[in-house]
C-alpha cells in the first residue's frame, strides 16, 4: 500500500484533500493498534495489517479495512474509490455516518471488556486447552491447523509441561514434531539462525521472512524446555543457533538490549531476496562437490519456491545428514564436512548483499521476554554468556525505563538517537513480562536486588491496572487521563497474540511472588483474574496457552529447589534440579553467605537459615526442596535430589 497508494502523488492530494492522514508504529503503540484492529474487525470481520481505519474528527472508527489495491482488482474495491465515496457520505450522509460509528464503539466496548466467570477453576481447564491444541495438531507437519501455520509458543510450553508432568504422549508428540519440524524447514533460518514470522505453507517451508525479537525469544524457551524434558540434542542446538543469530544481529553487545526485528525485505520490490538463492548462485561459490550435497540437503533445485521469482529455493533440510550419505554412497563424515564448508560459504556470501533493515528500537516487554529465555538457556545450558548478556540487559531497562514515580516505560531506547526520545507509558504486558524477567534473574543470582524490583514493578501494576472492582487487569493505566474515541476503550486482554495475554501473565507474575513473599492479596489478585475469564477461556484454544500455564501455577504446588553452594558439585545438583520442564517448579543458585546475611524473600528467609545442615557445607554443595514453608531435608547426592524432585512432581 506504501508503494501503490500513499506515494502516488495523485492518491496522496486526494487524501490530503478530504482527510488528516495519521500513520501509526503498532510496535511503538500497541494500544492503539490493538483497539483499532478489534474496530476492523467488527466492520469488516477481520482484522491484521496493514489496517486501515476511517475515524470521525473526536477518533471513532465508522469504516475500516486491511488492504486496498490503488484500483480495482483482486475482488476489491480501487482505494481512492473507496476514500472518494467516504468523504461524499461524511459530507452529505453526516447523521448515517455518526450512527455507524456509535455503533462501532459499542461493539468494541463490549468485545473488549467482555468476561464469563465459570463454575470455578480446576485442571480440568487445562485439560480442555490441551485437547483443543491436540485436536488441531497436524502429525504430518507439526504445528496446528493448515496454512498459513504460526509458532504458538505459549501453547507449545503448555503441552511440554504437560507432558513431563502427566506422561501425557499425545502432547509430547504434538510438541517435539512441530519443533523438529519448524527447526527443519524454512521457517528457520538454516544459515544465520533464528526464526522467521511465519509459515505461508503447512509444511514449514516458505516463511514471511520477518523475524521477531517476541517469536525468537517464545521460541528459544520452547526450545530449552523441551530440551530439559526430552534431552534431544537437536533442540539443544537450535537454541543455540537462535541465540547466535539475536547475538549477531539483534542485540546492542556493549550495552546490553535486544533489538524489535528484521525486515523481511530490502525494497518493496523483492520478497525474501535476502534468504534465498537459485541453483546459479549457489553453483558460483560452491565446489561441484559441495553443491551435490547442499542441493539434496537443502533442496536447492532449477525450481524454487517462490512466486515472484521461481528460481529462487528456501533452504529446508529436506534430507538428513545421513540420508544424503546413502543417497550419494558417501560416508557420513565426509557429508557433514562437505555440509559445514558449504553452510560457511553460503552464509559468508549472503553476507555480501544488501542486509534487510535492523529495527533496533528497545521494547520494554520484548527484552523482559529475552531476557527470561536466555536466563533459561544459561541455566539449563550451563552456559555463562547468556546469563551475563541477560542480566546486562535487565540492569539497563531497570536502569532507563523504570522510574518509580513515573512507572515504567514502553520504549527504552529508539534507533541510533535518531528520533527525539518520547516517554511512553509501558502497557500492561511490560509490566508483567518484566517482573518474571526479575524474578528469573534472582533465581540465577541470588541478588536480592532484583527481587525487590519484582516487588516493587508489582505493586506499580496493581496500582496502575488492576480493576478491583470485576477483577482482571486494563492493558492501559486506569487513570491515563481523557482519551478519544475507540482509545477510550477499556480492554483485559485475555488471547495470546501473538505474546503472552496481559492478564494471565500478570496472574502468573503474582503467583511467582506469593511463593516468595508469603503476600495473600497477591494471590488473591492473581486466583480473581483468572476466574474473571473461567467461562470462556476454552473457546480461545490455541491462543490461551499462557493462561492454562497460569492456571497450573494457581493449582499445582510451587516447587522451589534451592542449590546451596558453589563449584562441581553445586552444578550437578543444579543440572538434576533443571532437569524436566515444570511450570511450578522453581530452581535458586544462592551461596550460603547470602543466606547468613538475611539476603532472601520473606518464605525462604523463615526456613533455609534455620538448616543445620547449613554449617557443614564448606566447600560442598546441597539442594533443599521446598513447598511454601515446609522443606524436605537436604539432598547432598544426585540420587536423593532425583528422588525427591520426581515425588513433588
């Protein structure tokens, strides 16, 4: 619509002419974006982007749509036939126009502030949701549904948790296929890593070539979840490769952060240029032998996949590294070299063309998401690079966005200084994102300090978002001042889409520290806004992933494995503890000076100090489980800590 309309100068004096021509960053504002696409929706059925809104001068929508051609094709209407004729109706059928938008708003208000309380809440819930996700799982393919297919990560971290902690067969199945089967196709960036936003196929193969920061980091945590669980060193190593690739291409490495995306282009006039490549232009920088192997492991043929340019081949692994070797009778290792020589070479010469462009704008609730993953990766990885980069890039949002007069804010840091910074108030999702991402980096520390940021970040979006009065949490600060139009909206987000709802992660943020704090009304918060939504949550399927994840930390007991100690044996423990996925088990590296000097949450503080075994540690290590106030006794040995962990779960 950027190339066919809004610069063609004839279409932008029509619309200057009748309208004021607002453009809006939906990443910068997704506010805005979310009360307007669920205003297209309920004019023209759907939603997405581009969105197009016609709004009355005080913002009320009476017109909307996705895209319009410049004239009339594809079954819909020429763009400036459709602004021409709304600009006759404003002027000549006002009073129509009017009623339209009034209508419009109260299909918004009562969309978004819509709420089923259920006869209560149970597993059941759960159970339902993964039911639904298997219903719609493809066992051919993986993932769910048929084309277009998205990563849904949230439902993904749903059924790995499920399955290790009911041996449910049929979620681990829907799970591992659809990540070994995204990891395979071209959806996944088989050079550089990383994954790209979506699938146009079933198969995996022809991606959207944009990538996310909030796809990358759901993902990386699928990945290492399912690693944990299911100890598949595939999964291990795509988590790897996705952290390479948001190291080299997605991250401020001084200063710490992680960057919004990467086009999926470089002009209007390519699709996907970038990452893909014809037979010719892999046969020019690959040796004859090379090429043999890449074009069976990659699929690299005269006939590619993409429309505008049928030449141009997505690399998929459509083989094995094995069953190329059979295929060309050669050994194993001589593929794998031949494999990783052309891997390097291919890689080295996209590096040569034009790159697509790097958004490196710091979305607040985007890095907490990071910044969580890779603290899961470090831990569960035992890697210490991600957990430094990790805990850099909290230190600076807490450092630049929060204030706690001002509260917290949405956007961190813009492009190179190239635009003069605004201060936007963070949404509810910043919030609740960032708290986790605190409470992870107390559990990997030790750091009181980040706990008591957790804290602190709670009460602010208690304060600043809870609705005390039918329960659940407003996106927007409830006393944001007047706002106009659709924005005056009231919403609880409740779907995931495509980050995790606001309101089931701000239940599971206060969940997590209630375990910590021993505070009720946190629990009490939490337990209300998730009954706010019991009536109706099942008919989100797919796209309630988070809430079932919240639902099991209200009802399952927390589980918190608390290592004690430093060196080998303090790691091995740390290993036994990380093993198996559980959304209510917690695992706490401290060292016992921390513990001697009161430096712990309210809970533990009532328990671990009053340890005898707490003075003859020294040198040595233990774990103590805990639920709530009560700790089993300490495990000393691998044994005792795998028995004790399989028994709480």
């Amino acid at each position: 619509m950027d190339r066919e309309s809004y610069e063609d100068a004839s279409l932008a004096r029509t619309i200057n002419e009748h309208f004021v021509a607002i453009k809006v960053d939906r990443d910068e504002r997704p506010d805005v974006d979310a009360r307007y696409q669920a205003a297209v929706q309920a004019i023209a059925g759907q939603g997405g982007w581009p969105l197009t809104a016609v709004l009355t001068p005080d913002g009320r929508p009476f017109f909307g749509g996705t895209y319009f051609p410049r004239e009339d094709r594809y079954g819909r209407p020429g763009f400036e036939r459709v602004l021409l004729t709304l600009a006759n109706a404003w002027k000549t059928r006002r009073s129509e126009v009017l009623e339209s938008a009034a209508s419009v708003i109260a299909a918004i208000e009562h969309g978004e502030t819509f709420s089923a309380r259920g006869d209560g809440l149970s597993l059941g819930i759960v159970d339902k949701l993964v039911q639904s996700a298997i219903g719609q799982f493809d066992p051919h393919n993986g993932g769910f549904g048929s084309q277009p297919k998205f990563p849904h990560p949230s439902v993904l971290d749903l059924l790995i948790d499920v399955a290790a902690r009911t041996g449910n067969e049929a979620a681990k199945e829907a799970a591992t296929v659809t990540l070994r089967n995204m990891s395979r196709g071209g959806v996944y960036d088989q050079l550089a890593g990383g994954f790209h936003r979506y699938s146009v196929d079933e198969r995996w193969i022809v991606p959207h070539f944009e990538k996310m920061l909030y796809d990358n980091a759901g993902l990386l945590a699928n990945y290492v979840h399912a690693f944990q669980t299911f100890v598949e060193p595939e999964f291990a190593s795509v988590a790897e490769d996705i952290m390479r690739w948001m190291n080299e291409w997605l991250s401020d490495q001084q200063r710490g952060g992680f960057y919004a995306s990467q086009d999926a282009d470089i002009s209007l006039d390519d699709d996907g240029d970038y990452f893909t490549w014809t037979h010719e232009e892999a046969a020019a920088i690959l040796t004859p032998d090379e090429l043999r192997i890449a074009e069976l492991y990659y699929d690299i043929g005269d006939l590619g996949d993409m429309h505008h340019n049928p030449k141009k081949n997505v690399l998929y692994r459509n083989f094995t590294s094995e069953e190329v070797a059979a295929r060309l009778q050669r050994e194993p290792s001589e593929v794998n070299r031949g494999l990783s020589a052309a891997k390097q070479k291919l890689y080295a010469a996209r590096l040569q063309r034009p790159t697509p462009f790097i958004d490196k704008t710091i979305y607040t609730g985007w890095n907490a998401m990071a910044i969580s993953a890779w603290l899961d990766a470090a831990r569960v990885l035992d890697s210490e690079a991600p957990r430094t980069f990790a805990l850099l890039t909290l230190d600076r949002i807490l450092r630049e966005g929060w204030d706690p007069q001002l509260g917290l804010a949405h956007v961190i840091a813009y492009p190179d200084s190239e635009i003069a910074f605004r201060r936007i108030p963070a949404v509810l999702d910043d919030y609740a994102l960032l708290i986790h991402a605190c409470i992870d980096a107390w559990e990997t520390t030790g750091e009181i300090r980040y706990y008591d940021a957790a804290m602190q970040l709670a009460e602010a979006m208690v304060d600043r978002f809870h609705d005390p009065d039918h329960g659940g949490f407003f996106d927007t600060e409830k006393n944001a001042g007047d706002k106009l139009g659709a924005l005056s909206a009231r919403r609880k987000p409740m779907q995931d889409s495509p980050t995790p709802a606001g309101n089931s992660t701000a239940a599971a943020a206060l969940l997590r520290l209630e375990a910590l704090s021993g505070r009720a009304d946190f629990r009490s918060k939490a337990e209300d806004t998730l009954a706010a939504f019991a009536g109706v949550i099942e008919h989100y399927g797919l796209y309630a992933g988070s809430y079932g994840l919240a639902l099991q930390r209200l009802l399952l007991p927390p589980i918190q494995v608390v290592v004690l100690g430093a060196g080998p044996a303090a790691r091995q423990l740390t290993a036994i503890a990380n093993a198996r996925y559980a959304v209510n088990k917690a695992v706490i590296s401290l060292r016992i000076d921390q513990i001697k000097t009161g430096q712990l949450p309210p809970v533990l503080q009532e328990t671990l100090p009053h340890l005898p075994q707490l003075a003859n540690v020294g040198s040595g290590a233990l774990a103590v489980l805990c639920r709530g106030t009560s700790c089993l006794p300490p495990a000393t040995t691998a044994d005792a800590l795998i028995e004790q962990i399989n028994e709480a779960l």
